[in-house]
C-alpha cells in the first residue's frame, strides 16, 4: 500500500484511463442483476430508481467534493439538470420494467440502441451528419433486433413479451434524449464538469422519481436487509463508482475504443443473467443478440478514421 492508501494494484488501474474505462464498464453491467433483485425482493420499479439516484446523488456530491471540483452550476444548466434528470427517470423507469419482463441481457441489448437513436438526435438537432457506417449499422441494428424480438416465433409480439421489449426500445429513445440533453449542458457557457454534471442529474433524478412514485402503488421502501444492500450495491457502485469512473475517463480515451469497451456493459449484463438468473436465449435470439451488439459496435464509429 502506497502513501495515498491505495495498493499498487489500483493506483495502476485509477491512474490509467483505458483500466479506469474498463472497469467502470464491468462495474455498471451489474446494473440490471441489482434491479433485478431488488424487483425480486418485492419493490416498485420506480421506487427502485428512486433509491438508485438518491444513493448515488450523494457519493458523487462527495467525489466532486474530494477532487476539487466545483459544485456550483447556473441558473440555466440547473434548468438543464431538471431536465436530464425528469429524462433520465423515464430512461429507468422503462429499462427497469424492461428487465423484470423479458430479462437483465435482453433488456440491456435493447437498450443499447441508444446508438442510433444518439446519431439520428444530433443530426437533427445540432445538424452533426452520421458517418457513413452508420447506415448499414442501423439496418443490422433492425435485424438483430428483430432477431430479439422472436420475429417468426409463436412467441413473437405477444403478452408481457411484446410489453417488455417495447420499454427495452423505449429505453434507448429515453436514454438517447438523455445523453443529448447532458451533451448540451456540458456546452454551456459555465462548461460545468462531467463529474459535476452527473451528481446534479442524480439528484434531480432522484426528485423526479419521488414525484412518479406517489402516483403509483409499488412497494417504496425495502423491508430487508438483503433488498437494502441491492440498493446500495445500485446507488454506490453503479451509479457513483461506475459512472464515475467511466466519466473520469471517457474525455482521456479516443472515442472509438471508448464505444467498444462500453460493450461490455450489455454483453457481460447477458452473462450475469443466464448465471445468476438462469435467463436463456433462443438460437435465434443469440444471433439477434450477436448482430445488435456488432451493429452497436459499427454505431459508435470504431475503426473511423
């Protein structure tokens, strides 16, 4: 152990960007299994956003705090941050209702075509023109999907099935607004820090989840030791160390090996799932899946020169 407390081992990973990328990745693709937990452990899937936020809101608070970095915002990037955090709490409210439906991988996959929802926003907002690749990117992105779907099968479009890959799809529209509305607060004036940027977002979160869960009946507060530590595990590792780390190095990392490692997040949550959960995917799901993530993969530009 070092003299800032640290063991050589992760000073190495927190001082280097693309280990810090990683490992945020690896971390937030525990994101579902803790959702799916706690879902399990009997609480609303708002409720569960809700602590998610409001646990994360604060380590961040703290992180910022420790690193020096400023807290403060203006008037109208808090504006933004109630904003992103009202988007955001759509962004979970489908993606956790997504996950107890149809599955952590298959949930996240859908997700994931945030992609290209990202691309089409930006071009028509800030007029940035896709690249090339994205076009036959999408038409593989559809055909995974597809794919995911059960296009063909009895299953096909049909039940909590059909329900649940529509909050997965709806997920990635949501989130794409999400990352749109974040991107333009970090263009403001103030040019507030990333870091600074998500603790505001968590807490308006936080608050905008409140508000939707006393509209609904779930269960709000956990009644056992075991659904609190899944909070926790979803409030501080995720949403506070994951994203921290991977906000610490996404601006250190060139962009296109940042959008593979990301990968990781919905490959590893399929992983969790079929382990932890005893989730399965058909044949042709498995191929939906490969071919969604490899059209991810063509989304984010890697290879772009």
């Amino acid at each position: 152990m070092n003299r800032n407390g640290r063991t050589p081992a992760l000073a190495g990973v927190l001082g280097r960007p693309l280990p810090l990328l990683v490992l945020g990745a690896v971390i937030i693709s525990f994101s579902p299994v803790f959702v799916k937990s706690a879902a399990i452990a009997g609480l609303g899937p708002t409720s569960i956003a809700f602590w998610r936020l409001a646990l994360g809101a604060g380590p961040l608070f703290i992180m910022a705090a420790f690193r020096r970095t400023p807290l403060g915002i203006s008037r109208r990037v808090l504006g933004l941050a109630l904003l992103a955090g009202a988007v955001f709490t759509v962004d979970l409210f489908l993606w956790h209702r997504s996950i107890r439906l149809i599955g952590a991988g298959l949930a996240t996959i859908l997700g994931n075509t945030q992609v290209f929802n990202t691309a089409i926003l930006t071009w028509l907002l800030f007029r940035e023109r896709p690249a090339v690749r994205f076009y036959p990117a999408a038409v593989l992105g559809l055909a995974g999907v597809a794919l995911l779907v059960g296009v063909g099968g009895g299953d096909a479009l049909a039940g909590d099935h059909l329900a649940g890959v529509l909050f997965g799809l709806g997920t990635g529209v949501a989130y794409a607004c999400y990352l749109v509305t974040t991107r333009s607060m970090a263009q403001r004036a103030s040019r507030p820090p990333l870091l600074t940027i998500v603790a505001w977002v968590s807490l308006m979160g936080a608050v905008c989840s409140l508000a939707v869960c006393g509209f609904e009946d779930d269960p709000f507060l956990p009644t056992s030791p075991g659904t609190w530590a899944h909070l926790i595990g979803l409030g501080v590792l995720v949403q506070a160390a994951g994203w921290w780390a991977i906000t610490a190095a996404l601006p250190r990392v060139k962009g296109s090996t940042a959008g593979l490692v990301l990968l990781l997040q919905p490959v590893l949550a399929t992983v969790w799932g079929v382990v932890l959960f005893g989730e399965t995917l058909a044949v042709m799901q498995l191929a939906g899946a490969g071919l969604t993530i490899f059209a991810i993969y063509l989304g984010t530009g890697v290879g772009k020169r």
